[in-house]
C-alpha cells in the first residue's frame, strides 16, 4: 500500500464527507493504493456516525472510536499503530490542510529520501491572537531541538515514512513536536514544504491559548528527557555536588571568620546567630536532596526495560 491517511477529529461530522472526496479524488488521480484512517476522539456529533456511512461505500476507510476526548497525541498513536501504508500522511479533518499537497509529500518522501516533511502554512488565515504565540513558540522549538529548517512544528500536515512513525511513541500532548521525537530516534532527514492554509469552512477550533503554555512544559520536558533521560545523575548529581560544595565553603568561612575574631580579639557572635550560615547550612541540604534524586533517578533508568532499546538500521 502507498499511502496511510490519518485524520484525528473531535466534533467536525460537517467536513468529513467533502474531505474524504477531496482525498479520494487525489488518490485516484494520481493512481495510489491507500487506507484512510478517521480516529473519532470522543466527538459529541455525529462524526462517528458518517464515518460508518463512509465505510458502508468505501473499503479503504477505517475508523477508530474513543470512549471520550484523549486528545490528538493519543490519536496519532492510534492511528499510527494500524497504518499500514509505506508513508504515512497526517492532516486535520477541519479541511484547512489541503489534500492536494500528498502527491508532493509523497514524491518527497520515496523519491528525496526524507524521513519526515513537515508541512509550513507560510500565509495563515489564523487571527493575530494565534499567529504571534505560533511564532514565538515556533522559534523557541527550533532553538531547543536544534531543527533549525522548520517553521511549523505544529502544523497537521505531515509525511512519514513507515518506519518513523513505528519507531517513534507520540503521548500526552507531544503531537507538536513529532519531528523532534524523529530526530531523538535517530531519523535526522526531516524537511519541510511551504503547504497552503485554508480558513475554517465548518464550526470553531478546538484549541485554546492555554495550549502554549502547556507546549513549551511539553517542551522542557521533551529536552530534559532527551538529554538526561537514561543519565540522570549527570544533571542532578551535578548540581547537588556544585550546591553542596558551595554551601560547605560558606559555613567553613562563617566559621573561620568567628575563629578569627575569638584570636584577634574582635567582638564576634555566635554562628547560630549569622544569617549566611543558615543560608549555607541550607544549600548543603538542597545539595544532597539533588544528588540523592539523581542516584535514585539513576536506579530506576537502570531498572527500566527500555534502557537498552537502541535504534539499529540495517544489520548484516
């Protein structure tokens, strides 16, 4: 099979018949074998229902139904799972990803040899509201996953080759930035193609501007794990030692600096009535919280059934 289509939706039962046709239209077109995949994230519409409809006509629909709203992360996940095609397409099913962009996904996929093409609406129809959080976030994700080529780390329409998206696990709300869960798994040829955006035809977004502020946790989090997931103990071993030595070297000079003044004859205080030896006294403690929590982060990733599980592309 050429081409697995999937199209997360939540309440969108208006546009899912008019963006099945768009697609089958391009599919026939240009000769592709394809399955498209509709994963109903707990719609309260009758989404669910024309899917069935869908199906009754067409063999290459198929349809996952959630008991409730999971959100598009674990529909991706879902969706990837029963693809089957050799690329995988991903777009949303508001029809502002235009289907006509798959041909040239495709080609750039079998034919360039990229593993991921990222899809760039490089003229929006999005109000000021979204678009200036969408840059700021945007240039925040090129500058902490070091994918400096992508404008659009978020946008739906995407291309995969196979083996991406089974060797890649999309959770929680890390959808927005698949191509850096790519380029961790070790699928560094990740492009991008300037795709054109369409205004909403049918009813209203399903997002927020809360989900910002959860992207850039989603993000640090993503960067932290990358890069200290398995080594723990490297960050906080690290800045429980740095705390920790720190704070001996004050309380040594509280100290030194009353024995000092007992010698010379100075008027002098007691240490427990220094202000900067309870700030000292502090850091040592703060120091070894951190370097305990990396040793106990470090037996539990030693522990863990994954601490072994290597990419490997080819074997002879």
């Amino acid at each position: 099979m050429n081409i697995s289509v999937v199209v997360p939706l939540y309440n969108e039962e208006e546009s899912l018949p008019e963006l099945y046709a768009w697609i089958e239209r391009v599919m026939n077109e240009h000769n592709f074998s394809y399955e498209v995949i509709f994963v109903n994230d707990g719609s309260t519409d009758g989404s669910w229902r024309v899917i069935e409809e869908l199906k009754k006509n067409h063999p290459e629909v198929k349809g996952i139904k959630f008991r409730r709203n999971y959100g598009k992360s674990p529909a991706l996940y879902c969706g990837f799972e029963r693809a089957e095609g050799d690329v995988v397409i991903t777009m949303d099913a508001d029809l502002q990803d235009s289907p006509d962009e798959i041909p040239e996904l495709y080609r750039m996929i079998t034919e360039d040899g990229y593993d991921l093409v990222s899809g760039w609406k490089q003229k929006r129809y999005d109000p000021l509201s979204k678009t200036i959080p969408t840059k700021l976030f945007n240039a925040t994700a090129r500058a902490v996953s070091g994918i400096h080529n992508l404008h659009d780390f978020n946008c739906g329409l995407k291309a995969y080759r196979k083996d991406v998206i089974k060797n890649i696990e999309v959770y929680g709300e890390m959808h927005r930035y698949i191509p850096y869960l790519a380029k961790n798994a070790g699928f560094s040829k990740i492009g991008e193609k300037v795709v054109h955006h369409q205004a909403r035809k049918y009813g209203k977004t399903k997002f927020g501007l809360n989900r910002f502020v959860n992207g850039y946790l989603d993000l640090l989090s993503l960067w932290f794990l990358s890069k200290f997931g398995v080594k723990p103990m490297h960050i906080f071993g690290f800045l429980g030692s740095i705390m920790f030595i720190l704070g001996f070297i004050a309380v040594c000079v509280v100290g030194f600096n009353k024995l000092y003044d007992m010698y010379a004859g100075n008027p002098y205080r007691l240490v427990t009535d220094n202000p900067y030896f309870y700030l000292a006294l502090t850091t040592m403690i703060i120091g070894t919280q951190l370097f305990l929590a990396g040793f106990l982060g470090e037996l539990v990733a030693r522990n863990a059934p994954e601490r072994n599980n290597y990419q490997i592309e080819k074997e002879l």
